[in-house]
C-alpha cells in the first residue's frame, strides 16, 4: 500500500504543500476553511502527518521533558496532570522522566538525545554545569517548586516559602502554643531551607525558638519516625504543635500520633502542613496547612517555558504568593502567652 504524502492531500483539496502543514501544526496561521478542507481531503486518503519528520524540517519537536524525583507526594501527581493538559492546549507533548535527586544530570543527558524544546524540573534540580549545556544547546529549563542560588543558566517558579513558614509560627503563636516543634524535608532543599528559616524567623521576631526539631526528608514513613522521636517523651516534654514541611508528611504524621500513639490532633497537638493537596480538606484529616496555588505556578511555569522556547525571555526567577488555609488540626489554646 503506497504511503500517503502531504502533497497528495495539496493536490485533493486544492491547496499549497505549505497550507497543509500549517493545518496540522498548532497555533499554525491557517483559516478556518482551509483547515476543514485540509483535514476532510486527509481522511478520505487516510493521511496521518510524521510528526518525527516535521521536527526535522521545523527544528522543534513540540516535545517538552518533565523530570520528577517521586510520585508519592501527592502534590506531584496533581502537577504532572496538569501542566501535561496546559502544554498540550499549546500543541506540545510531555515525556515523564523519574529520577532520583542524584541522578538527574544523567537522566538529563539522556533526554537531550530526544531532542526535545524545554525541560521542567519538578521536585528536582541540576547541576550548573548541565544546565549550562541545555542553554548553550538553546533548551530552556525551568525548575518548578525548587531554587538554586547563583545558577544562571535556568529559571524558576515557586511560591513564597518563606513567607509560608512565617505564616505557620504566627498562626501557632497566635492560637496559644508554647511548645512548638518542626519536621523538616530534605534538608538541603530549598523548599525546606525557606520554610524553616520563615518559620524560625517569626519565632524569633517574638522571643521564642523550635522547642524541638526531627526530619522527615518529604518521606512517608520517615515523618512517621520522626514524629516518634518528637513526642517519645512524658507529656509535659511533648510538642503542644508541628508544623511539618509538605502534607505528604504531615498526613503520616496525624496517623502516627492518632492511631499509633493514642494523641488527639488537635485536642492534644496541633498539626500544621504546607502544599494544600487534596487530601488535607478530607473530613479525616481537615490539616491546616499552607496553599501553594498548583494552577497558578503550572500557568506561570508553562507561559515562562513557552515564552523562552521562542526566544522571547532570558532567565526569571517567579515567586507567587503564599496563603494559609486554617482547619480543623490547630486549635486555640486555653494557656495563652501573649508574643512578647
């Protein structure tokens, strides 16, 4: 069976070789008529466009890479799906990459093979000297939730991480906690370097410090461990709150401390996370936490990656806005002590 060309689709509507791949080549100039005579004259020759040879001929491969480290966060399942719909309303494709935080700049060697228009880097970061290569070959990389100080050649999306964490010490300050404890992630993250330091700031501003510290490293049965260690002791030694670094953690947290050790959250500890994935409004978790808007960072992600595959912006680093979401997890104290 001869394969069918794009110059016998031409031919059969009548139409240039040029007209019919701008038909097939979203966001192409093409009107509305000549489309539909394109695509009616590509069905009744069964035509279907090579998508590998356009990108030969256009030098784009309106493929972009996702590299992700994990998939257990239940912020990240929410992004992929996402950012994936936002690219392809602009005609591009996402290929998933999983790897592990060491082991990125190889996995990222290997996608520039795929010859692909832009990487997003989610949970994730690269080295200086890689992303210098991706820039020097005109790749554009964005990391998502995730900064790297002094890196030139890559731009950024976040929320504001530290302004988060300040918003969790004021919100238990505030509500009458005395004993105020933090579980952080991976601890040479950025994520978890702003909260922290966010969260020890505010204290600080009002006379008080961590009453006591354990990491998680943004893992599930870690935080578990951790919030072990945290409330080992008598009830007087005990955290009266947690503000732990992702809802990921935090939510393996409140099992622990309810089903595991017989606490009540927030009768006996108030639980504070940060990320506002679904699953913290369910009825059995109601976790107060911090919302870092997931829609509007992918919006800013993809216009910044898009706006950058075309030539269009150098480097930007995007900080949104951080809100807390207040629920049933923290409690206001009786024994209120007044920030000094």
């Amino acid at each position: 069976m001869t394969s069918v060309t794009s110059l016998d689709v031409a031919r059969l509507a009548q139409v240039s070789q040029s007209a019919v791949s701008r038909a097939f080549t979203p966001g192409a100039s093409v009107s509305d008529d000549m489309r539909a005579k394109v695509m009616e004259a590509a069905r009744k020759l069964g035509y279907r466009p090579n998508a590998i040879a356009r990108s030969l001929s256009t030098r784009r491969s309106r493929m972009v890479a996702v590299v992700m480290s994990y998939l257990a966060n239940q912020f990240y399942p929410v992004v992929l799906e996402r950012i994936s719909q936002r690219m392809q309303r602009e005609g591009y494709h996402v290929l998933l990459f999983i790897a592990d935080t060491r082991e990125v700049d190889a996995v990222l060697a290997e996608i520039l093979q795929y010859q692909i228009d832009g990487v997003v880097l989610a949970s994730t970061v690269v080295s200086s000297g890689l992303a210098l290569r991706c820039s020097q070959a005109g790749i554009p990389v964005v990391l998502f939730n995730r900064t790297v100080r002094d890196m030139q050649a890559t731009s950024s999306v976040t929320c504001d991480n530290y302004e988060g964490g300040r918003l969790v010490a004021r919100h238990l300050l505030e509500t009458g906690h005395e004993r105020i404890a933090f579980i952080a992630g991976m601890e040479d993250t950025s994520t978890n370097l702003d909260r922290e330091s966010g969260f020890r700031d505010a204290l600080a501003e009002h006379g008080r410090r961590c009453f006591a510290r354990a990491v998680g490293n943004y893992d599930f049965e870690q935080a578990k461990a951790a919030a072990r260690q945290l409330f080992a002791g008598p009830a007087p030694e005990r955290p009266d709150a947690v503000f732990v670094a992702n809802d990921h953690m935090a939510i393996a947290v409140m099992d622990t401390l309810r089903m595991e050790l017989g606490l009540r959250v927030p009768l006996d500890v108030s639980v504070v996370g940060f990320d506002d994935v679904p699953q913290a409004a369910w009825d059995s978790y109601q976790l107060t936490t911090v919302l870092q808007d997931a829609d509007a960072m992918i919006e800013a992600t993809a216009a910044l990656l898009l706006e950058q595959i075309e030539g269009a912006v150098s480097r930007k680093s995007v900080v949104l806005p951080a809100r807390l979401v207040v629920r049933g997890s923290t409690l206001r104290r009786n024994r209120r002590r007044k920030p000094a």
